[in-house]
C-alpha cells in the first residue's frame, strides 16, 4: 500500500470515535486488517437484526441506515463518504439498523475477528474502545 493510500485510511479511521485518538501504529495495524469492496447503489449492506461482525469506513459514496417500524421502513441517517458505519458492529451481537448503499460506493471492512485478534495482541486497543 503506498504512502496516499495509507494516509487515506488513517483518516477514516479517525472517523471513528474510538479509534480517533490512537497512534499511527495502532491505525496502521488496524488498516492492515480492512478489506475493500466496490458496492453498487441499491445493495443492502447490513439488515436490522442480523449478526453483527463488522465496522465499515466508507471511502466513496453514500448510504442510508433505516429501522422496521409498523408501516414500513423509517429512514433514520445518511453517511456521506468519508465516513464510518457499523461501529457498534465490533462492540453487540445484533444490527440496530439496515444499511442500503444509495449511492455507489467504496467500502472498507473490518471484520470483527481481526479486531478481536489486533485487541489480543496490542491490549491497549482494547482499552481504548
């Protein structure tokens, strides 16, 4: 990964309220670990519900989070990139919410078994969260 790319990484992962204040090492060990994707408009990434296990920066693009509700889905945000999604995703077992891409995107994805596996071995990550 060139010196850009890495750059750009830090600082979406920045975005992410418990990662903002780590060091360089700790984020460069963390973006290490994130999986790019290329998501089309209309693709659902995360359904209200299901198991969470995974936090999502979003590099390019938009999405909208909505909620079930008796009439029907109720949309409740909007990340425009840069930004961060899923966060609570590496923390509970469940997704509070659907997330439907709205505009093509560029994803990054940090599975939460690599977060696990970075927090057993650099404990301070863990103490950050």
């Amino acid at each position: 990964m060139d010196r850009r790319a890495e750059g750009d990484l830090e600082r979406l992962l920045r975005l992410v309220p418990y990662f903002k204040d780590f060091d360089r090492v700790s984020l460069a060990r963390i973006a290490g670990a994130l999986e790019p994707l290329q998501v089309p408009k209309g693709t659902v990434v995360t359904r209200e519900g299901t198991p969470a296990h995974e936090l999502y920066l979003l590099e390019v693009g938009a999405v909208t989070a909505s909620v079930h509700a008796s009439d029907g889905a109720v949309a409740v945000g909007t990340v425009t990139a840069p930004g961060s999604f899923g966060e609570m995703g590496l923390l509970l077992s469940r997704r509070t919410a659907s997330v439907t891409v709205t505009d093509d995107a560029k994803l990054w994805r940090l599975p939460r078994e690599r977060f696990v596996q970075l927090v057993r071995e650099r404990p301070d990550i863990a103490l950050s969260v």
